[in-house]
C-alpha cells in the first residue's frame, strides 16, 4: 500500500462508526459527569441543613474540578494522542478508588469551605478524571482519520447533550426510583462503560495514521481573555439564576438541574453551528432578556401567586443570554486542526470556575444582598455588538426622553405604596427592552440596581444579613385597616415570612403568623397543655409566647444570625418567660436533639425551613423514629407543613405509620391581616393515643395518596410538588 493510500479517509460505513463511538463515549462521560453533580447535591443537603447555598458552592467545586480536569488534558496535550488517552484510562481507573461515591459526616458547622474539604475528599478525583473526557476524546478523534478531523467541535455538541440527558434522567427517573445507594451504584455501572468505550476509541486513533501538527500559530491579542470573559458571564449568570429561584422557591434537585440544563443546552445550540440570521436574532433579544430579569426579580419580592410562570421566564431570559454569549465564544473557537483545542477548552473552564468562585465564595461575603445575578446582567450589555456602533440622533433622543422618565419615576418612587410601584417597574423596564438598545436597557438596569439602596420607602426600614444558610431581613412597616394603625416588624429569610411582630405594647406578646392562639398551634398548647416543649426552627421566637408557669422551652436553630436577630431586633424570648430561661442550641436540629438523648419532651415541633421547604432529613423515618425515642409516654410531634409547593402531608402520614405513630392534619384558613395567617399542621402520636379532643377541633387522618415514606436514602420531591 502506498503512503497516499494510507492517507485516504476510511470507508463510508468506517466513518460512521467512528463517529458513533466517539460520540457514545462522550455521551456517557457528559451524562455520568452531570448525573453525578444532582446526586451528590442531594447527599449534601442533609449535611448543610437544606441550605440553597450547599447546592451553590458544590457547582462552585465542580467547575473547580472541572478546570482542573481540563487543565490535566492541556498537559497531557504534549503526549502523542495515543499516550495522551491512556493517560486518562489511568486516571479514570484511579479515581475507582473513591468509588461507589459517599459522603460523611463532617465535623462541625456547615460552611462554604467544608462543602469544598468534604466533596474533594469524596468525588473530586473521579470527577477531575471525568473532566479530561471531553477535550481528550476530541483531540483522540482528531487522529482518527475521519473526515471531520480538523474540526471536531460537533463532538463538544454531543457532550453537552449527554450532559443534559444526564441532568434529567436524575429527577425525573433516579430520584423517584432509586435509593441513593442503589443511585451510586448505577453511576459506578456507568464509569466503568466510559473505561472500555475510551479504550476502544485509544484502539481506533491507533489504527489510523496519526496528524501530523505543524507549530501553532500565536494567538490574536486578547482572544484568551475574550475565551474566559465569554465563558465567565454565563457561568455566573447559571449559578446566579440558580439562587433566585432556589431561595424563592424550594431548594431541590429539580431546581437546580433546569438552569444547569439550560446552560448546557445554549452550548449544545451554539456549537451546532447556527445560521448567521439566527445569531442576529438572539444578540437583538439579550437586552430584552437582561430588562425582562430585572422586571421579574422586582416583582417576585412582592408577590408570587404564579410562581412557577415567574420562573420559567426568568429561566428563559438567563438562557437567551448564555446563548448570546456561547455564540459569541464558539464564534472565537480555533480551527487549526486540534493544536489549540485543549487550549481552547481550558479557558473555557477557566472562565466557568470563575463565575462559580464569585457567586459562592466572593458574592456572600462583599454583598449583604442577592446583587450578583442583576449586577452581572447589567455587565452582559456592555458586550453587546450595537455598542460599538455610534448612535444616531434618534437613538441619543430616545436615550435622553427614556432615561428623563426613568429619573422622575425614581424620584417620585417613595410616595408609591404597595404593590403598584413594582408593576410600574415592570412596564418601564418591558418598555427598555422592547425598544432593543442595549444602551438604554444599560441606564435603565443600573438605576433600577441602585434605587432599593437610595430611596427605602416610607415606614420601611432594613436590615439585611447574608452567609452559608441565606439572606435574612428585618423591615417595618405601618398599616391601617378597618380603622385600625399597625406598626409591624417582620423577619424574613430568602422570600419566605418566618415570624412578625406587632409593636404596639398592648400586642407585642401575642403569636402571630402562623403560631395564633386560634389556629393548630393553640389546639395543641390549649388541649395537651405539654410541659416541656422542644422546637426546631427558632424564626423570630414567636413560639415562645405560648408560655405558661410550669412550661419549659428548648429551641434548636442552625443558622447563628437567626439567633441574634430574634434575640435584639424581637422581643417574645424576652417577654415570655418560662418556667426556667429558654435554651437554644445552635446547630442543625437533629443532630442537636440526638444529645439530649437523656431527656425526655412532652411535644417537639418541627418548624425549621430552608427556602420554603422543610429539610428532608428532619422528616424522613429514621428522624421521626429518633424524636419518638426523645418522647414521653404520651407526648406528640407536631411538624408545620405550611408551604405553596408541595404537599407534606401524604409522606409524613407515611412516615408516621412506618414509624408506628398515628397522624392528625388541619388546615387553618382563617386569615386576619396583618397579623395572622392560614396555616397546615401534622401531629403524630402513638398508637392508641387519645386523639379524641383534636378530632372536635377538626383534626383529621391525613390522605396518604400510596405515597412512599421518605428516608434518610429515599425522597421524591417532585412527586408532592404543586404546579
């Protein structure tokens, strides 16, 4: 066989099945690399106490992880190909070591670098070792012989593809089927499968004449800081869109695979090579995007009756963005052969971790509010290709009418009340975007970002609190109705009300929120009258003025600032006294209760939220079975199940017969604003408990609907969720 014979591409069907390998193994690779990131997630949350920032800083780590991965490919780049694909069979075969995955208990509180110690012990070799899959296998098809040698960037498609395939096979499927054990397991099948696929590809870049790379060409100036910038927005803008809507919502792996899978896709869509009509479109629509977000984040602080509409847009227009921006990088993608493609992939990740870095570990510490998301939309606009461009006069008087009418509007926003200064946020900033100038948009965001510092409205105050477990608030504000003044203090955590206060002295010891004397919460203290009384979740104290003479409280709260602002800015710790002075432990509930192993409580209560949405762990059968060891002979469990998005109440009544306790649910519509709400209680008891004088007050056996019990191993939040 002569040279040239040698150098001819293979046969049609040859070509095929080459594509279709390489293409499977990076399908398998992207798909075990993103099912990994929800199920580690979910074996974090228990060890964080819910908080929407464990799932934050674990994207963190794995973008972290992720350039370290590529990182090891860019130096493996040097190798032959060959050697450069066994290397990372080696390491892929090492990170089996660490596997079937698991995490531990950590020592001491939860924080942001303890998430990061704690998964890189765990996951963080194989995940590294995953992370050399894409760039490897693509530089290992560029020796392959295929005709798309020189420009194997469709392969990158098909792995992002896999990776979002990955993301939605885990709420949708692991999660409702499997145990975490039997989850790590089938994750560990999949490994392995990548091990053999990458030496059959090794085989293949073997049997085929290898490319010849001549001495790259040095890049244009900047186009590796362009690569990280164009890669840096949309990292921080997944991870931010993240956060709002976790923190609004409820933090679960449903919520945190949808923005992911998002941003994966505009990678999938922008190196799938759009037509340059397409493109146009899309860079026209990202300032509309950027003002749409800025409408919707205002209008979520006011009110959330359509909340998953709410999302969904604002998880549109953070897609609309990456994808301006993933175009903009595959547009600079090097076509040279493969010489610059691990290069190129590595700022890339370069980019990524440093999206991750700011929203998780800079953000919470430089800003006392969630400002990293809208801050970084308005820095999407100054990329945008019409700023370039020299405006015409129509344009610098639209600018100049549109920003005069912004200004007016800021400076007569403090005589606005209630809900309908926000709608008029929202029409002005549709407005902005709809007359597609970045320019404009640009203005109108920034004073938009600056107003909640500059013009506090009248008889609202603010006091903002940020760290691991979220963004807490204390506000006032003065309310007349029916002829009646209010002055009210209110704790809020994220979007989710934990507690208020009246300020008038003649009703500062009264509960209120969701804890009235009227409600299920004065059933039980009026009916069971109990003496010693445990309570996790602290909020503002309130549960503390159901006191008596001969009661006793104990509370358990994991976040530190909730403890200080319910002790100086509230007053029922204070001016409700119990037999002896309240305790509070600091420290994440169950944890905390399991120490105080020899005593025994007449009623525990379950009020602890992350988000909207009860930790997991503190309802799950093995938790009710170690409150139930804590109980006297006829004391109760009582678990507030107020929430908009899911239904608790199936799964705790299927909890509570695993456990052999019997349960009673009432729903309290009864609503007095401002200072009562409706309210969904669970009380568990033991069987053959008299229960007879909660059925009179319309406590009822809860539906149970075949619903699974949860455990420590097994939830399925999607199956209670409210749409």
């Amino acid at each position: 066989m002569t040279a040239d014979a040698a150098l001819r591409p293979p046969f049609a069907w040859q070509q095929i099945h080459t594509s279709a390998l390489f293409c499977a193994a990076l399908f398998v690779s992207a798909a075990a690399m993103f099912m990994l990131q929800p199920m580690t997630g979910k074996m974090l949350l228990p060890l964080v106490g819910g908080t929407p920032s464990g799932w934050i800083v674990a994207m963190a780590f794995f973008q972290l992880a992720l350039l370290a991965g590529y990182a090891l490919a860019n130096l493996c780049s040097r190798l032959t190909p060959r050697k450069h694909g066994i290397a990372f069979v080696a390491a892929l075969v090492f990170g089996c070591l660490f596997l079937p995955v698991h995490l531990s208990q950590p020592e001491g509180a939860a924080d942001a670098w303890m998430v990061v110690k704690l998964l890189a012990v765990s996951v963080g070799i194989p995940f590294v070792a995953l992370a050399m899959a894409s760039s490897t296998l693509q530089r290992l098809f560029t020796a392959s012989g295929h005709s798309a040698a020189g420009d194997p960037y469709f392969l990158y498609a098909a792995s992002n593809l896999g990776s979002f395939s990955g993301l939605l096979l885990y709420p949708l499927a692991a999660e409702k089927l499997l145990t975490i054990p039997e989850q790590a397991q089938l994750w560990l099948g999949g490994y392995v499968a990548l091990i053999a696929l990458t030496a059959i590809c090794i085989g293949r870049a073997k049997s085929m004449p290898a490319t010849v790379y001549a001495k790259s060409a040095p890049l244009a100036a900047g186009l590796r800081w362009r690569w990280i910038l164009f890669a840096f927005i949309p990292s921080s803008l997944m991870m931010g869109v993240t956060t709002q809507i976790t923190t609004a919502i409820i933090a679960v792996p449903l919520l945190w695979v949808l923005p992911l899978g998002i941003y994966l896709l505009t990678f999938v869509l922008a190196f799938g090579k759009p037509s340059a009509a397409w493109q146009q479109r899309i860079e026209k629509l990202h300032p509309m995007a950027v003002c749409l977000s800025f409408g919707l984040m205002f209008i979520a602080t006011v009110s959330l009756d359509a909340p998953w509409i709410v999302m969904l847009l604002q998880l549109g227009s953070f897609g609309v963005v990456a994808l301006a921006f993933h175009l903009k990088l595959a547009a600079l993608r090097p076509l040279d052969d493969g010489r610059r493609l691990t290069d190129y992939y590595l700022m890339i990740a370069l980019g990524g971790a440093f999206g991750g870095m700011l929203n998780a570990f800079i953000a919470p510490v430089i800003f006392d509010r969630l400002l990293e998301y809208p801050l970084v939309l308005v820095v999407s606009l100054l990329f945008h290709n019409s700023l370039r461009e020299k405006l015409a006069r129509r344009d610098l008087i639209t600018v100049s009418m549109g920003g005069a009418g912004l200004l007016a509007w800021a400076y007569m926003h403090h005589y606005a009340t209630g809900a309908l200064d926000f709608l008029e946020v929202f029409l002005v900033v549709i407005f902005v975007g709809a007359l597609r100038n970045p320019r404009f948009a640009l203005a109108g965001c920034l004073l938009l970002m600056t107003m909640p510092y500059t013009m506090p409205r009248d008889g609202e105050g603010g006091m903002y609190q940020r760290n691991f477990y979220g963004l807490v608030r204390v506000y006032e504000r003065n309310f007349t109705m029916d002829n009646e003044k209010y002055h009210i203090r209110y704790f809020g955590h994220g979007t989710t009300l934990h507690g208020l206060q009246s300020l008038d002295p003649d009703m500062a010891d009264i509960p209120t929120a969701y804890f009235s004397h009227g409600g299920p919460v004065g059933d039980i203290f009026h009916t069971f009258a109990p003496k010693n009384v445990a309570v996790m979740g602290l909020g503002a104290g309130t549960l503390a003025c159901h006191h008596a003479p001969d009661r006793s409280f104990t509370f358990f709260e994991i976040d530190p600032a909730v403890v200080k602002i319910a002790r100086d800015n509230f007053t029922y710790l204070s001016s409700c006294p119990g037999k002896t002075p309240h305790r509070i432990f600091t420290g994440d509930g169950r944890l905390e209760i399991a120490k105080l192993a020899g005593e025994k409580f007449d009623l525990i209560i379950l009020d602890a939220f992350s988000s909207d949405m009860v930790p997991v762990h503190l309802i799950s059968v093995e938790a009710i079975e170690l409150y139930k060891t804590l109980l006297t002979d006829n004391g109760m469990l009582a678990f507030n199940i107020s929430n908009n998005y899911v239904s608790l109440a199936p799964t705790l009544a299927a909890g509570a017969k695993a456990a052999g306790l019997q349960a009673r649910y009432k729903h309290y519509g009864f609503i007095d604003p401002p200072l009562f709400f409706p309210s969904d209680w669970l009380l568990m008891a033991r069987e053959g408990a008299d229960m007879t004088a909660f059925r009179e007050q319309e406590w009822v056996p809860p539906l149970q609907n075949g619903e699974r019990a949860w455990t420590d191993n097994y939830s399925n939040i999607i199956g209670i969720m409210r749409f």
